[in-house]
C-alpha cells in the first residue's frame, strides 16, 4: 500500500512513510460517498457532482467536479499514487494503493465472530468526517452516517467483551470498555465491564464506585434506573467470593438502550434555583440539537427544537444563540472553552431515546460555567405529542432562566387541540433547510396540510409565504403570481396576529423583492422589535438595508446577527461583505468574505473589492474563478436584476466589477 486514507475522526491522507498528502478537502467527503455506494462500476459524474454541490446549477456543478478531479490527480502524480479511477462518465475507488480506515471498520463491525477489540477502537477515532457538514442535504446524509458507525462500532465492542471472553487479555478489556464509555456514556455494557473485570481481580470496592457513578449518571441526566441485569451484578458484588468468580458468565450480549427500564415517567418538580444573572442582565443561552440518531422521530426533534430556540428569541430578558451555531456547537461542546469563547450563562442539551416506536426527549438545563445542572427532564416524544413538548419545554426554559422574562403566554395558538397540524409544520420547516425546488415543493404539500387543519395557524400560514418566495427565486423570478401570493400570504399572518413577527418577515422580504424598500424595511422594524434575538431575521434586515442603500446601519445589524449567531452561515458574511463594499471599506469586504466556507457565490463582490484596491492579480484570480463558475455572469443582465436603490450604489459596485475584468 502506498497511503493511509483517514475519514473517521479529522479526514486526512498520509503516505506509507508518514508524510501529509494534500488533498482538496472534497476529497474525503467523495471517498466516503464511493465507499457506501458498494458499486464496483464506480458512480455516475453527475450524481457525484449533485451530491458534493446540492445548491448549485447542474453546469456549475459538473465543472466543479471537473476541477476537483482534476486537483485530486495533481497530487496523485506528485507522489506516484492511485486514489479515483474517472472514465469520464462515472468515478470509482482505486483500491490497490490506500488503506481507508471507514473501510476497515465496516468490514470489522460486519463480522459476527471475534475481532481484535483494541484494533478495533483504535480504528474508531471520533466521528465520520468530523467538522465536514456542509449543506443541507449533505449534512443529513454524513449525519446519518456518523450514527450508523457509531452504533455499528458500539454493538460490535459489545459483542466482544460482554460475555467477558476467557482467553482475552484483560488489559485490552479495560481498554475497550473504557473507550466504549467515552462514545456512549449511557450505555451499561462499558461499565459492566469494569465492573466485572474489577470484581475478577479482587478489587470489587472500584467496582462498586463504577456502578455508583452509574447509577447516579442515568438518575441525573434521563431519570431512569440502570438495567436490571447492572442491578443483579451489582448485588453478586457484595456476594462471597466464590460467587463472585462466576461474574464474568453473565449471558448478557447487548445493554439495552438507556431507559428502556419501564415506561418514563414525568421528573418530579425540578429544583428551580435562581440563576445569577450576567452583568449585562441579559442571561444568554444555547439550545442544542439532539445528537444524530437512526429514527424517524430523530427529524421531528430537531425541528421542534429549532422552533422553540425562535420562539424564545421573543423574550427581551433572554438572549439566545441562533440555531445555526447551537446545531455546530454539538460538536464543539467537546472542547474545553467552546462555551467561554460564546459567552455562554446556560446550555440545554437535548437527546433523543427511541424505544419501540416511541421516543423519549430527555432535556438538561445546565450552568455553562461551573457545568451544575439547574433542570432535567425527560418527555415521551411522538409526532403526536410535540405540540405539547413545545409548550411545556419552551415555558420549562423561560421560567428556570429568569424570573425577569415576560411571563406571556407562550402557545398563542391552541396547538393542543391541533396537535398533527403542528406536526406537519415541523415537517416543512424541516424540508425548507434545503434550498432547491423540490424541498419547497415538499414544504408547501406539509404547511397546506397543517392549514387545512388549523387554517388560523400563522406559522404555517408564514412557512407557505416563504416557499413561494423560493419558487419565485428559483424560477428566474419570472412568475410574477408566485410573488404575489407570497405577499398574500404574509398580509394574511400579519392580519391573523399581529403580535407574531414571522408574518412580518415574509412581508419584508416580498417588498423587497418587489423594490418597496420603505414598506420593506417597516415590516422588518416591526418584526424585530416583536423578535429582537433573532438572528436570522435581523441577519435578512442587515441585507434589506444593504439593498435599500443604507450600509452603515446594515453593519450595525449584521454585526448584532453575528454577536447572537457567532457561528454565522455563509450568508451573513455575505451581507457584511457587501455592506462593507457600499461604505468604501474594501479590505473589511474581503475578510467578510474570507470567512465564508463556500465564498462561491460573493465571487464577484470579492473581485470588485480587489479591483477597487489596486489588487488587480487577486481580482483577476477572482474573475476567473467566477468564469469558471458562472460562464455566463455579464454585467449588464446583472444590471437588469440588481436591486439597490440608490444609483450610485449600482454605478459603485458596476465600476468596481468592470476594473476587476467583467464585462
């Protein structure tokens, strides 16, 4: 073999003798994707370039493929090495000069008989493509697929050390065991484990502390007793020790999944101690999304956490951290300062137990700081009941927090007795995380659906606005009837509710669209005063007010965005970008967009700023790049669809695109 292959944990490549290869960092999410397509014919270009670049045209796509390929082979011949096989119509793995770890532990967890378990859990090292989420689609997909090797990695260590195997060496035993708890902390077999391994070496007062930290662990965070086979072992620990010589045969193979000891039950009252409060008065929290897991209910969770997380960001005695940056801070979460850096008071982590064909949505409120738990609770979760999970959680949050938040009533819409057209409302949200016209289709079919059975429902009245607006942007914004609609919509949730600032929202952005840049920006006012932690719609003010030719106060916006959404998607340095451009400041303009993971779409603002520097090497990089992208970009279609409302602001940005090199 020529090279080592890593896609689990942080991806990189290395040669025999160690040495990084650089490959583009697509590079690992395409060997992924080959690998679980188990075709031997290799996958077809186009669904390849479909997969890695979802939101792009097909052309723009294909030639993306194309040059990555064409990256990937440069390093190839640098160092004599085979990665990809193209033909020119399909790509497939070259299996003959690396070894890929995600390969060898699917072929490892795939065997029912005993492997080598310390190969195997040094194989696992974190997650499949760590940090490599990217867009919608995508990040559904590699989230799925973490779960999967997780729990493919966790039954398969299962398996070898529980029975404990009489031949194995202990250390190793330890070692697996260990390195099971560290992947998943409520799973008893890892502590089983130790506990039997102390108990065989005469040490059952340790093996009593493990099942102590145990037992307390389940309590706290989910409220559940450990398995009843723990509890048996458990007692056989204070059992002579001629009893306890037989532990190790306890025919146990799998642990049962954390919780699923009865039904659950309701916590009792929590301890509602009064939080401190910041300097600033303003408590700030993050809601987390529950870790990936391999259900249908796992989508439905996520979306009602996402809604709740909006729905606080109503309360002016709160501050609350974006969803966008609380989905990336799951990960983050494992480093030591990532709530320090975010001037986090309080973090809600949220997991989702499936059991049978109901869940359990276990929630724990915590100090950000000294990691005390303030709360926890855990509720039967089903599509049916998260009507209810979305009022009793939302009202849960509010009152622990702060005795200071707006005790207003937080179901404004009587959800309880429509509980499945709250159901089919998450459905779209979830579907509009994708950006293409399918997925708003879909979003539409689920908002209809939630209106018919509750046709006074404004968030679902809101969400059907929005899918307009996308088909409209879709299409070219050639139907002007879809638009029309969109703005229909809006009057209609703003007509229903006037205490609701998603109708106002969906207004703004139609007048936007329809360059009514004072309407637009009244209806965004509004809206942020009813929802003034919302960063997304603040970020989408920022951008109005760019195109209504007000970049100072879009600044002020946007860097308020950023403060509540550290972790800011592409769009939101996109607008600073521009924002920046319109004020002269064309340095600041470059590292906006310099922060941008797929700054793609800002080429053209990135080449105006270069240009109007004096930078004209990086701008007619920046050119070119945006050729390759956009073919058929020209200045003055450009100039048909731009809408600024200031002609100065048109003629800036249409001096600086021309001395960048477009025409």
């Amino acid at each position: 073999m020529s090279g080592h292959l890593y896609l689990l944990g942080r991806p990189r490549a290395l040669t025999a003798g160690g040495a990084a290869l650089h490959f583009p960092n697509k590079t690992y999410a395409l060997t992924a994707h080959l690998l679980y397509a188990s075709d031997a014919a290799g996958v077809p270009r186009r669904a390849i370039a479909e997969f890695l670049w979802e939101s792009a045209e097909p052309s723009v796509a294909s030639a993306n493929l194309r040059q990555l390929l064409v990256r990937i082979r440069d390093v190839e011949r640098a160092h004599n090495v085979r990665l990809f096989e193209d033909d020119g119509q399909s790509v497939r793995l070259s299996r003959d000069h690396f070894t890929i770890d995600l390969d060898q532990l699917l072929e490892l967890t795939r065997e029912r008989l005993r492997v080598n378990v310390v190969g195997l859990c040094d194989l696992y090292t974190g997650d499949l493509l760590a940090d490599q989420d990217g867009e919608p689609k995508f990040a559904q997909w590699v989230r799925l697929r973490r779960t999967e090797c997780r729990e493919a990695f966790i039954a398969s260590v299962c398996r070898q050390i529980e029975p404990l195997p009489p031949r194995t060496d202990r250390t190793q035993l330890f070692r697996a065991a260990r390195r099971l708890i560290e992947v998943d902390d409520y799973n008893e077999v890892g502590p089983r484990t130790l506990m039997r391994l102390h108990a065989e070496a005469g040490r059952p007062d340790l093996a009593k502390i493990v099942y102590r930290e145990l037992k307390a662990l389940l309590t706290r965070d989910l409220n559940v007793q450990v398995d009843p086979v723990t509890e048996r072992l458990a007692a056989e620990l204070d059992a002579p020790a001629s009893v306890r010589t037989h532990l190790a045969a306890e025919p146990r193979m799998i642990a049962a999944p954390a919780g699923s000891a009865g039904e659950p039950k309701l916590a009792a009252e929590p301890r509602m101690s009064e939080p401190p409060a910041r300097s600033s008065g303003v408590p700030k929290l993050a809601i987390l999304m529950p870790p990936p897991l391999t259900s249908d209910l796992h989508a439905t969770a996520c979306a009602l956490i996402d809604d709740v997380t909006i729905g606080l960001c109503r309360f002016k005695g709160l501050t609350v951290v974006a969803p966008h940056t609380a989905w990336q801070l799951v990960e983050e979460a494992k480093q030591q300062d990532a709530f320090e850096r975010f001037n986090l008071d309080y973090v809600a982590e949220s997991r989702l137990h499936q059991l049978g064909s109901e869940g359990v949505l276990a929630v724990k409120l915590y100090s950000a700081r000294s990691r005390e738990i303030v709360w926890a609770e855990h509720f039967s979760f089903t599509p049916a009941s998260s009507a209810q999970q979305y009022r009793e959680l939302s009202l849960r949050l509010m009152l622990t927090l702060t005795s200071r938040v707006e005790r207003a009533e937080l179901a404004r819409y009587d959800l309880a007795q429509h509980p499945t057209a709250y159901h089919w409302y998450l459905v779209g949200r979830q579907s509009l995380t994708a950006l293409d016209l399918p997925s708003a289709r879909r979003a539409r079919q689920a908002f209809k659906a939630a209106v018919s059975l509750a046709p006074d429902f404004v968030p679902a009245i809101s969400g059907l606005a929005r899918t307009y607006q996308i088909e409209w942007l879709l299409l070219a914004r050639g139907d002007g009837g879809l638009l029309a609609e969109a703005e229909r919509l809006a009057a209609r949730a703003i007509e229903l509710d006037e205490t609701d600032a998603r109708g106002y929202r969906e207004s703004g952005i139609c007048h936007l669209y329809a360059r009514h840049y004072d309407a637009c920006l009244d209806a965004y006012a509004r809206a942020e005063d009813l929802n003034p932690q919302h960063a997304d719609l603040i970020a989408d003010h920022a951008d109005a007010l760019v195109h209504a030719s007000d970049p100072d106060a879009a600044l002020v916006k946007i860097e308020r965005a950023i403060e509540l959404n550290p972790l800011a998607p592409d769009s939101y340095w996109w607008t600073a970008g521009g924002a920046n451009y319109l004020t002269g400041n064309y340095q600041a303009s470059i590292a906006a967009i310099g922060r941008m993971h797929n700054s793609t779409p800002a080429l053209q603002l990135q080449a105006a700023s270069h240009a109007m520097l004096g930078e004209r090497e990086a701008a007619a990089q920046c050119v070119e790049q945006a050729r390759e992208v956009h073919p058929e970009f020209s200045i003055a279609k450009w100039l048909q669809i731009v809408p600024f409302k200031d002609e100065r602001h048109i003629r800036h940005y249409e001096a600086g695109l021309r001395q960048a090199g477009f025409d």
